[in-house]
C-alpha cells in the first residue's frame, strides 16, 4: 500500500564538496535510521569504501553508524541528498513513486564547489531531469549529471564488482574526485 512520506532529513555537504551524490527517496530502514544508503544489503557504502578509502591507513573507513559515514563522505568532499523532498511511494519500491515534490538542490550548487552531480539509478536520474534539471537551467546552474546504477539489492543483476567499476569509471570520466584510491 503507498504512503505519502516525508524526505526527514537534510543533505550532507560542506564547502569542500566536490561530487553530488543523489538518490531518489530513502528506503524505510534509513528513514528509520535518518541517514543515506542504511540498509544493510545496500551496496552503496562498500562502494565508497573501495573507491575512496586509503588502505595504508585504517582509520580511513566507512563505519556502521551514520556519524561515520557522514565524516568519511565529507573527508572525501562527497556531498549526499535525494532528488525528492515527498512522495507517495510502496516500501522501497522506486517503481511505485507518485507526486513527487523535488529537493532544492541550490543551496548545497551555490555553497560548495560541485563539479558533477551523480544519481543512483533510473528513477532518480529520470526524476532530476524532469523535476530538478529545467530549475537548475531557469537560475543559471549548469552542472553535469551522471546516472550510475542503482546499488539496492533490487538491483541484483549488478554483483559488487561490476558496481566498484561502474562508479569507478564514471568519477573517474567525470575527473571531479582526484583524492580518490582507485584500486583495481
């Protein structure tokens, strides 16, 4: 049965942001828990961890809580939100997202240095272009966007690996994440 939800939480960003990440409406678990990407087969923060942690140095990792992973986000100048503010949506089901509202992304555009803006997956791709991107246009924003595939474990077609390069090989065309530790 769809509800109407409430996005419930802010973005996080600084200064020093670089890449936006967005998705397009958090899961009921980190709804729940008030932070991005918190359900615990979402392939999103082993991702990261791949991508941006330094293996000479343990302190540099993801973590479990939401304190964590906001500092390693930051330390790694990725800003994070989703493109919708409200929607009617079934569970987690992207699929069945209705009268979506959008998230006013320029704050964080005209607040940090973002050079690209990245969604994760279909739905939040599809809604950035059609509720986000003609107001970006309309004040002057012009910031590239990548769509990258979604790492929910809906998504099963795509195992961790082929995820690790995905991301990979788009901040890496999109040359916006230069402390990044590309691993092969």
């Amino acid at each position: 049965m769809s509800e109407h939800v409430e996005h419930g939480f802010g973005p996080v960003w600084d200064g020093e942001s670089r890449a936006l990440i967005l998705g397009s409406m958090p899961s009921p678990k980190s709804r729940a828990a008030a932070f991005y990407y918190m359900h615990p087969q979402n392939r999103f923060w082993p991702v990261m961890q791949a991508l941006f942690a330094n293996s000479a140095d343990p302190a540099d990792a993801v973590g479990d809580s939401s304190e964590s992973r906001r500092a390693f986000a930051l330390r790694h100048h990725i800003a994070l939100w989703d493109v919708i503010a409200s929607c009617d949506i079934t569970g987690a089901s992207d699929a069945s997202i209705r009268n979506a509202a959008p998230n006013d992304l320029t704050p964080i555009l005209r607040g940090a240095p973002i050079a690209h803006i990245f969604t994760t997956g279909a739905k939040s791709a599809q809604l950035y272009r059609k509720l986000i991107e003609p107001r970006l246009t309309e004040t002057g924003i012009a910031i590239g966007m990548t769509q990258l595939p979604s790492t929910s474990p809906a998504n099963a077609s795509m195992r961790l690996p082929d995820l690790i390069t995905a991301y990979r090989e788009a901040f890496q065309k999109a040359n916006v994440l230069e402390n990044a530790y590309w691993k092969n």
